[in-house]
C-alpha cells in the first residue's frame, strides 16, 4: 500500500520532530527519516550539550503541548550579563515586569526525550530512525525518498533538515554563502559552588566569546552551568587534551570568581565555528529548514531558534494553504514561506556575524570602545528594549504558533 503523507521529513533532529509535530496538531502527517539512533541521544549523563530557547520557542513547544513535559527541565534565564574581558561597561538584560525571564535552558537530551516521546505517540507521524536515504526524487506530481533497505516513501513536499552539510540541499543545487572563522567551540559542563542566579554571561574575549549559561541543579544539590568557549582551531587540540585540573584553571582565569570554586568538568567535545545562508529556502516540492538553510555563529545562542522561527512559519503557510485547498508542495505555498523566512534569517545571521567581528578585534583602543558603545545601549532603554525583544524572538511578524 502507498503509505503517502503530506510532509517528507529528512533529519530528525530537534528542528526536524519540531516541525513534524508542529505539522500534526494542524493534521499534517509526516514521513520523518533519520541516520542516528535515538538511543544514542538520549543516552543518560550531561556533557554540556544545551540550548537556549527564548520566549517565542518557548510558545512554540506550548501550543504544540511539549510545555507540561519540559517545565521541570529548563533553567529559566533571569538576565543576560554582556561583558568585553569583565572590565567595566557590561550590558545587563532583564525582563520586562511582565516577563518571568528571558527564556530557558535546556540539556539537549532533555529536549530531545520530549520530542521523541511525542513523535512515537502521534498517528500522523512515521518515524524512521537508523536509516539512510539512498536517492530522493521530486517533480510535479510529489516527492519521494528510497532508504537503504529499499522502501520508497512519498509524500507532496520534501523538507530538508539535516543541518549544516544537508545532502538534500545540495543535491537542488541550491547555491551557498559561506565562511569558516577557524575558531571551535569547546563545549563542557562545569559544576561549581556557589549559585550562578540564573544568570548567562556572554564575556568577550579577542580569541571568540566565552559563554556561562544556567543550568538547574543536578540530583545532590550542586550548582550547574553549561559552558561554551570558542578558542582558535590551532588551539582547539590542545585544549581538549588538557586534563580535568589544567583545564578547570584557564575556566578559571576568564570567568574569575564569578561562581566561586569550579568543583569539576564533564566530558568536553568541540565543533567548527563558520557562517553559511543559502540563496534561497525553497525549490520544487523542497523547504528548507534549520541549519540546513542558514548556519550562525552561537554567539547570541540563536542558532536553535532561528530554526524553530523557520518551523512556525511554515507550518502556518501550509496550514493557510490548505484551507485555500493548495496542496503542501504547491509552489504559492512555498513561495511565501521564502518571503516570510528570507529576510529575518538573514538578518540575524548578518548580525551575529557583525558582532563576531566586532568583538575579535584585538588591542585597548578596540576595547575601549566596545565598552564605551555598551555603556551608550545600557544607558538607552529603548535601545536596549529592542536588543532584548530580538533575544526573545518576539521582534517581527511572529508566526501564530510563536505568539503566547
């Protein structure tokens, strides 16, 4: 039987069940089809791997119905302290009276467990893990994807979603802007003494950022946080080779006493830092989602939800399109989705992209003003107003899933 359904998934991965489980509450139904076992990435154990997800993600996974299963995970962020070398002239964010915080953070295993628990018990979704796609197809009529073991799924749009080197994407032929800044992010947990407040600390540094982000607690009581230090690709090396004592002591030097005494470090791992935006997001009976379509620096951490913003859109394109009778791969459809994501994506990827530069220029006069340009925003609430709204994803045309 032709077990055909609307949306062809390719990447399962937290962006990829996002938008099938999106999809199903508007009764959209997915082939969802994924190389990794999900065993392997729910394995227990915190590494470090985490994800900030601001005010507008946060109503994404509420009106999806994931809030219940992720409340008791996620650190809440009560402000965001900006910092060039912890000299003086730092930008604190807080929320609005209003606002509880500034969004939450999340162990990536935990969100992944959500979504992969939702997705086993959604009928409109097909989920096929440990499997590889061999050829992919589209024409006027539909898409299809064959996997190695031979099955062959079809579905009326394909949806590329496999990151940042998405075979999907280059097999369209979709042209590429794209960089390498030869630096690596370090990832590690860190657990310390003292609380860290709910606090996340950007502090800049001429090598990359170096980032402290909130994590809750773990079973015996003691103090979390993530952390994300960027240091140059000739280093990286080195650095991971460092042993637990060495490496705790050159935390230590840039974060200083912050959250007194780092008791230990979890595994460490590392990844390639570079820029990519595509020239476009759509093609024939294809989207494109996530990294797959624009990969950023994680220097404002808005890599994940730039990605959930793509899913909101879409799936209210194809929702809207329906009730007009459009079919998902219909080339109205698909065209406005390319209007609607087009121009924000690339707006915060130029953005961060800026402010990776701006903040790597060496030398005292560089960061004097910096500083100097900090204290201005810290002192212009609505300048500072519109940095904060644009954190929480809540600046622009909001699709209808991200609104609270």
């Amino acid at each position: 039987m032709d077990d055909k359904k609307d949306l062809l998934i390719l990447g399962g991965g937290l962006v990829g069940m996002t938008l099938a489980l999106a999809a199903a509450r508007k009764g959209l139904s997915s082939h969802v089809v994924d190389r990794a076992d999900p065993a392997a990435l729910t394995a227990e154990g915190f590494d470090g791997r985490a994800s900030a997800i601001s005010t507008a993600s946060w109503s994404l996974f509420r009106n999806i119905g994931l809030a219940e299963r992720l409340e008791p995970h996620g650190c809440a962020i009560s402000s965001i302290a900006v910092t060039d070398q912890m000299k003086p002239g730092q930008i604190d964010f807080q929320p609005e009276a209003h606002e509880p915080s500034l969004g939450r953070m999340f162990a990536n295993r935990e969100l992944r467990l959500a979504l992969f628990e939702a997705a086993r018990d959604e009928p409109l979704i097909s989920w096929h893990a440990k499997a590889d796609v061999v050829a992919r197809q589209r024409d006027e009529f539909g898409v299809s994807a064959t996997l190695g073991d031979g099955q062959v799924l079809r579905a009326s749009l394909l949806i590329g979603a496999e990151g940042r080197g998405s075979p999907t994407r280059e097999e369209a032929g979709i042209t590429v802007a794209k960089w390498d800044y030869s630096h690596r992010a370090i990832i590690a947990g860190l657990v310390h003494e003292n609380p860290h407040d709910n606090v996340a600390w950007e502090i800049f540094y001429p090598a990359g950022p170096f980032a402290l982000l909130p994590m809750l607690d773990n079973a015996e009581g003691q103090h979390r946080s993530a952390l994300v230090w960027t240091v140059s690709e000739d280093d990286a090396a080195g650095v991971l080779k460092l042993s637990d004592r060495a490496f705790l002591a050159e935390v230590d030097k840039r974060m200083g006493d912050l959250f007194g005494s780092i008791e230990s470090v979890g595994p460490r791992s590392s990844f390639p830092l570079g820029f990519h935006h595509t020239a476009r997001i759509t093609d024939q009976r294809l989207a494109l989602v996530g990294d797959a379509a624009h990969g950023i620096h994680p220097i404002a951490g808005q890599g994940l939800n730039l990605g959930l913003r793509d899913v909101g859109a879409l799936v209210q394109v194809l929702d809207d399109g329906l009730r007009l009778g459009l079919e998902p791969g219909d080339a109205q459809v698909l065209a406005r989705y390319e209007r609607w994501r087009g121009l924000d994506a690339f707006s915060v990827a130029l953005a961060t992209d800026s402010l990776t530069r701006l903040f790597g220029i060496p030398g005292k006069a560089a960061s004097a003003i910096r500083r100097f340009g900090m204290g201005g925003v810290e002192r212009m609430p609505l300048l500072k107003r519109w940095f904060m709204d644009e954190a929480r994803g809540v600046s622009g045309e909001l699709p209808e899933l991200l609104r609270s």
